[in-house]
C-alpha cells in the first residue's frame, strides 16, 4: 500500500478492472454456451435422400410416440389404481 502511495499507481483498481472484463468474458461464454444448445444439432440428422428420409422421419415419430407409452409404463400410470371403486377384471373373458 505505501509504494502505491509513493508511485501513485492504484493497483487495487486494476485487478478490479481486471477482474470485471474477466467476469464479463465469463458471463458471454456461459450464455453463448447456453443459448447454442438451443441452435440445435451442426450437422444435420437425417439424410438428403428423400426415401432414406422418409424412413428416418418415420422412425423418429414412431419413436416420440412410443416415449409416451414408456413413460406412463415407468410411472405407473398405465394400470388402474387400487383405490378405485370399480375393479378390471384381469383375465380373458
């Protein structure tokens, strides 16, 4: 502190000059990072033959449909609750 006296240089405002560009760099590349994951995918990911495509996109809508299932399978959600008043009768009738 005395030799910033004596040489009149304030090095406590150049570390925190220093420190807010640092922070600032920081907070760019953090929302950069954060918004491109939003962009979505560089490279495309499906194929630039129309029937190759077709099948592609098909896949991807049987597979989004299916996840529907999945989850209520997971949950539990596809049986019927035991607190319901009305029982399902389980066997073949």
């Amino acid at each position: 502190m005395f030799s910033a006296l004596v040489t009149g240089v304030d090095r406590g405002a150049t570390c925190s000059r220093r420190n807010v560009s640092m922070r600032r760099l920081l907070y760019a590349a953090l929302l950069s990072a954060l918004l491109s994951s939003y962009v979505g995918c560089a490279l495309p990911i499906y194929s630039g033959d129309p029937g190759q495509r077709t099948r592609q996109l098909i896949f991807t809508s049987e597979d989004s449909r299916a996840l529907l299932n999945t989850w209520e399978r997971i949950w539990f959600l596809d049986m019927p609750d035991h607190m319901t008043p009305q029982r399902i009768h389980g066997g073949v009738i």
